[in-house]
C-alpha cells in the first residue's frame, strides 16, 4: 500500500530508520514464542473415584486451600492467565488427573467449599436457589445432564447452580461440547428476538478519537446501510466528562428518536455508571441503557470505584425499558492485581453471578411491568498476550464464556477480539468466528472494520456481520429487520437493494424523517463531505463492498492491514538513543522486563522497578530534600514507542504542560523520568518512592505518566496519567491504583493535538489539587 502514509491516511507517514539505540533493539517474536512461565500444579496419581477433597485430605492431611485452588485451576485448558497466577496444570497428564478429580467430586461439596470468600461470594449464594434433588450429583453426571436434556429440563435446574459449580462444569467440555450447550439454551430480552435461538444482533461500536459527535452518528449509517445494528448504539468515550458524555449521549439519543427506535434498542456511552447517572440528572431519558464493567470480587470491583451496594442503588433507579449493560472478560481481575489465587474461568463465572444477582433485583422490583433488559458483552481477548496468546486459547474462551452466561440465565454477547501485540492475525480472526459462531452468542461488536479507529484492537466488522448471517443463517431481530426494509436497504424479499452499503442513503432517509426535503442528490453531496471530514480525522466509514456483499471494498481492506502492519512495527520498536537525549534533562531508568518480549507477555515485569532504578529515584529525592516538588514527570514507551518518538508529538506537550503550569504556581521538577519498558503501575511505583515516607502528610503530590498507547489506530497516540494523592497515601504502598487515576487519551498530531491535550491535562490537574 505505497500511496497510503499515516499523513495520507491520518495526514503523516513516517518510517523512522535505524540509529543508534539507548537500550538494545529487539525483534518482533516468533508466532512459537513460548511463555516464560515454566513452573506449573502437578497432580500426583489419583485413586479410582477419589474427589478433589480425598485427595487433597490424602495429600495432606486435611483440607488446604491452595491446594484446592491448584486442582481446579489445573483443570482449565492451558492460558497464559493461569500460568501467571500458579494455577495452570504442568502438563497434560496432570490436567487429566485433574479433570477427574473434579469429576468424580459432588456439587454440594463444590458449594461447601469456596475457592474465595468474600460478599460478592456471599451475593451469589444468597441469589441461587437451594436445591437438594441435585446437591449429591457429581460434576460428571451433572454434564451428562446438561447435554442429554433439553432447554427446559436445563432451565429447570439453572437457577441452583452456583457461579463456581458452573464454572468447574465447562472445564470438563470439548469445544464440541460447549457448542451444544450454546446451540440449546437462549435466554432472549424480553418483547424481542434478541438472544433467540437462530438470531445473531449487533451492538454498533462507533468509537471516535475524539468524541466527536460526527464521527459517531456516521457509523451509525454506515451501519445501519449494511443492515447491522439492533442491539445498542453503543460508544467507547475518549472523555469521561460528564458534559462531554452527555452531549455523545444526546447525539445517539437523536438519532433513534428521529428514526422512532427508542424503544426497540438503546443507546449507551460507555462510561462510569456513576458518571451516566450524572448525565441522566441533567438530560432525562437519554441515556439509554446504563454501562459498567464488573470483576468476579471485591477488591477487583473497587478498581472500578464500584461496590456491590453501589451497583444495586443504581439498579434501584433503572425502571424504564432499559436497564443493565455489563461488560467482562476473562483475566481482566489479575491484570488488575486482584486474582486471589484463584483461576481466572471461576473469576469470569463469578462476574456473571454478579450480573444475574442483579438481574434477580430487576425481576423482583418489575414484578408489574417488563422487565428492564439486562445483557453482557464477554469482551474476549482485549488484555492480551498475559491472558492467552493464541487463537485456539481465544476460541476456547469465547466457547466457555458463552455457556457459562447462558447457564446463569443471561442474555450474552462477545467482542471476538485480538489486542495487536497478540500473536493473532486478521485471518486468525476470521477462522476464529467461524469456530465460535456455531455457539450462537446473542450478538458481536459490529465497526467499519475489523480495526476500532480509537481502542486500537482489532474486532468484529460490519462486513464480519453480513458474512456470518450467510454462512450460518442467523437473523437479526425482527422489529430492526422490518426498519432495514423501511429504510430500503433490505427489500421485501430480504434481500440487499442497490442502497446496501450507501451511508450517505441512510443519512438521507435520516434527513427526511426530521423533515427535510432537499432531494437525494443535494443530501447525497452535503453527506460525501461530512464522509471525507471523517476519513481525514482517521475514523474509518465503509462504502460498498468487493466481489460479495461480505467483502470489504478492496481499498478500505488495504488500509486495514497497513494498520494491521503499522502496529506490529510500533509494538516492536525500541526507543533510540537519539531521542531519549533530545528529552529535556532526561533520567532513563528500567523495569524488571528482561527484554521486550517479556515487557509485551508479562506485563507485571513492566510495573516493577529494578534495584538501579528504585537507586536513582532515591538519589532524586534525597536531592530534594525539604523542596519537594508538586508534580513529577515520568515517559515511558508503553506498547507504542512511536507515539512518542513521531515529530510534534511528545515534546511539543511536554514543554507546554510544563511551563503552563510553572505559571499557574506549581512547583514542577525539572528532570523527567524515562521508563524503558515502563507500564502504568510503574508511574505508581515511582511516586512511592518519591513521595512516601510522610505518612502524616496530607499535601497532595502528583504524578504525569505519559506512556505510548496500543497501537493499531494509526494515530501513533500517547496517554497521560494524572495521578494526585496526599503523601499519606504514596506512603503505603500499592495504595495508589487506575481508581483514582485521570486519563487524557489519543494524543498526538492527527488525533488530541498536543496543545488541546495540554488544555485537558491543566483543567483535569487544576481539579485534582482542588478536591483531594
């Protein structure tokens, strides 16, 4: 693709050449790279019969916790996840064993002994109905169960199991196995097909860089002219602002009302839910379906700022049509520090027992009128490498996750996804839809193509859309079936008319139905413009389509997979000498990562320091000494190095920012820290040290942690994190985490321009010194 270049395509290519390298270059990793994680549970030989707990008693004498952990974390197929948590079987023989372990052991004894403890545990107790005609089942028989009988007979016997107990059973199943499961159980939203056995929907995903509302609302069309999109309009905000989430909520709002949709799917911005409260307070009605993610415990939760108390007073003020959108994803809860000892299949399956206690609540106050509808999107593969690596390990999660929400009684999505430091190809992906599919998830993410312009990750297209509706026959719910021919996108046989493809169609139609009567031609031209200010703003809009209606038009798929190889060269590129020296008094320290293949596998090597540089940081403060300053710089390359190293985009915001606030009356030290190999949490550690040791001190210190993003955009975007917290609380280690944290995202030149981002960062700071 030599006439495309990241100024062409975002107004810029540069392809840096070779030069002299501060810390060592290195190349991109084999697909056959093996984790480094070498250690793993053996399982001893099992006697015929034995469970779990007479072996764990034969073992050692009595009852030992990890011990239990191990042996049902063993059972899981292997992922990297596992391994990093000590829970992953060694080896095949040892999973097996484990496998039968847990086969030969009764449900009741699963529920009498928890692999963790805490209120969420308690929650999903107290919300799953005592059974005793299955209490003496083992887990074999109760697979048997599941995949001899028919839906009813399952549903008659879902509500008595436990997140654990549900979690053990799709350890035991093939792949085949789990996909039977998914081919007989549905737990439809209610008044609609959503969710139905033969139905596949969409949530529409119309991610901008920048929040910007056009952006949005084209996707929408563009959208809607391939006949995909019945489920949410539902957008990842850049900005958590409540002004700026409200008026994205207003903009998707719009455009269902304009069209009479706002009671046949929903809008949603993904922000806090506390944060969509807020904006439901000041625009009431608009905020469709309410947004959060959710962990399988407690603490997990509080790195959300949620609580379970939390989450049901918000249940409490959802008595409309729509009511919880819930997303999770296996491995999510240890990357944030919180896996417990425990493997990260339960974790998942504990977050669906949380959803479904929290469906319970809607029931039980709806008892008069239909319920609010509740659905959760199992965002597959999002973390990364340090979850699982591969696309089988992504198959296999996607199969578990989707029987284990349906067997909570859910209606369950998935985001089929790849981060772009996985070793998962586009190709990769398709083969994994094709492998999944067969399960018949509720509905997938649904963007121009596979790449999202501002979350860097690699989904589900539009097109990925039209392709599995052929292949497998699935429809999309009726009500939204009946708009697509309204709108003459489909005709009344079903079929794709000559507007199939044409967004600037839908935003016609759209303008008619607020009334306008231009004829096609003017709107059509006013549309092209508004298409063209899109594309050179990096957000991609599909038109058309190659030799099948599933095919992407044959330049937009070229620009994919420049991206596509854009960002494993981004992801693979080491910061050079050069311009670490061109930072302005520059103190380069390192992280525990041996190299960047354990910094992009391993992440938790990235968020410790080594000896040497907790050393200098202590050398810095002790210069210091009673002048310490209220805001300290740290630069790391993150996943994106480019991001940083690219002309006009890391100086131009560092040397503003620094002087913008010099001038406000902040005391800014003057050397910067740079991080080779450098994760968020290693902002954090820094701060510690530099800040701790005052443990009586209520004066706030801050940290700016600037640090390349997850490539793939194109946009080459740096974040900064704003971190401010009294010394009190630096002085107690890992006391800082993200839930106090404010992120100022996507900049760079072609995205957040650097001086709009430094305007952000000073209003967000000026904020952050005020309330803490």
């Amino acid at each position: 693709m030599d006439h495309i270049s990241r100024k062409d395509f975002l107004n810029k290519m540069g392809l840096l050449g070779a030069g002299t390298f501060l810390w060592p270059q290195t190349q991109v990793p084999s697909k056959n790279f093996s984790p480094l994680h070498t250690y793993g549970v053996t399982i001893d030989t099992i006697q015929p019969k034995e469970t779990i707990f007479e072996y764990i008693k034969r073992k050692h004498g009595s009852f030992d916790l990890t011990a239990y952990q191990q042996i049902i974390g063993a059972a899981n197929e292997f992922k990297e996840g596992d391994a990093s948590l000590g829970v992953a079987a060694k080896d095949i023989l040892s999973r097996e064993r484990a496998r039968q372990l847990l086969s030969n052991t009764s449900i009741s004894e699963l529920d009498h002994h928890s692999v963790y403890t805490d209120d969420l545990y308690h929650l999903i107790k107290a919300t799953t109905k005592e059974s005793t005609s299955i209490g003496n089942w083992t887990l074999s028989e109760l697979k048997a169960f599941i995949l001899s009988k028919d839906e009813a007979e399952i549903k008659a016997i879902m509500p008595a199991l436990t997140s654990d107990c549900i979690g053990c059973l799709v350890k035991l199943m093939t792949n085949d196995e789990l996909i039977d499961v998914g081919q007989k159980v549905f737990n439809p939203l209610e008044n609609s097909k959503i969710g139905s056995k033969g139905y596949l929907s969409a949530r529409v995903q119309p991610n901008s860089p920048t929040d910007n509302p056009e952006d949005i609302i084209w996707q929408v069309f563009n959208a809607w002219s391939y006949a995909v999109g019945d489920l949410v309009l539902g957008t990842n905000p850049v900005s958590s602002e409540v002004d700026s989430v409200a008026n994205i909520e207003k903009t998707l709002f719009e455009v269902l009302t304009v069209f009479g949709l706002e009671k046949t799917m929903s809008n949603c911005v993904l922000s806090h839910i506390d944060v969509q409260a807020e904006v439901e307070k000041i625009q009431p009605g608009t905020t469709g379906i309410w947004f959060q993610s959710l962990a399988g415990t407690v603490n997990a939760n509080h790195t959300f700022d949620l609580s379970i108390e939390k989450m049901q007073n918000h249940v409490k003020n959802r008595t409309g049509l729509y009511g919880l959108y819930a997303e999770t994803g296996q491995g999510a809860d240890f990357t944030n520090g919180h896996g417990a000892g425990f493997d990260i299949v339960l974790h998942e399956s504990r977050k669906y027992g949380f959803l479904r206690a929290l469906d319970l609540q809607f029931k039980q106050q709806n008892k008069d009128t239909q319920k609010p509808w509740v659905h959760v999107n199992d965002v597959a593969g999002f973390i990364g490498p340090e979850v699982f690596k591969s696309k089988e390990q992504l198959v296999r999660c996607c199969l578990e996750d989707i029987v284990m929400g349906k067997l909570h009684g859910l209606t369950i999505g998935l985001d089929v996804c790849s981060t772009l430091h996985m070793d998962v190809s586009l190709e990769d992906l398709d083969w994994c839809i094709d492998q999944i599919m067969p399960a018949n998830p509720a509905y997938l993410m649904a963007l121009p193509t596979k790449n999202d312009p501002m979350l860097s990750y690699l989904t589900t297209s539009f097109s990925d859309h039209v392709r599995v509706r052929e292949k497998f026959g699935y429809k999309i719910n009726d009500a939204i079936w009946q708009f697509f021919k309204d709108i003459e996108i489909i005709d009344h046989n079903g079929q794709p008319t000559d507007n199939f493809g044409n967004p600037t169609w839908v935003y016609y139609k759209y303008c008619q139905a607020k009334g306008d009567q231009r004829d096609y031609n003017e709107i059509k031209k006013e549309g092209k413009n508004c298409i063209e200010r899109i594309r050179e703003r990096g957000v991609p809009i599909s038109e058309g389509y190659g030799k099948h209606i599933w095919n992407l038009e044959p330049e937009l798929e070229k620009q994919v997979r420049w991206l596509y190889e854009d960002a494993k060269k981004s992801l693979w590129t080491n910061m050079t000498d050069t311009f670490v020296k061109s930072i302005p008094a520059a103190m380069p320290i390192i992280t525990s990562s041996k190299d960047r293949k354990d910094y992009v596998y391993h992440p938790e090597s990235g968020e410790k320091l080594t000896p040497d540089a907790i050393s200098v940081l202590t050398d810095l403060k002790a210069k210091w000494k009673n002048n310490v300053p209220d805001i300290q710089f740290i630069i790391s390359d993150g996943l994106n190095p480019l991001a940083l190293m690219d002309e006009d985009h890391l100086l131009p915001y560092l040397s503003k920012l620094k002087k913008q606030l010099s001038n406000k009356g902040y005391s800014v030290n003057r050397e910067n820290i740079v991080i080779k190999h450098g994760r968020v949490r290693a902002g954090y550690a820094c701060g510690e040290i530099l800040y701790g040791e005052d443990q009586n001190s209520s004066l706030n210190k801050a940290i700016v942690h600037i640090i390349g993003e997850r490539p793939g955009s194109g946009h080459h975007n740096f974040s900064a994190y704003l971190t401010a917290a009294p010394r009190s609380s630096w002085s107690k280690p890992g006391t800082i985490d993200h839930n106090i944290t404010k992120v100022v995202s996507g900049i760079s030149d072609t995205s957040l321009t650097p001086d709009r981002a430094t305007e952000q960062t000073m209003a967000i700071l000026d904020r952050l010194f005020t309330v803490i």
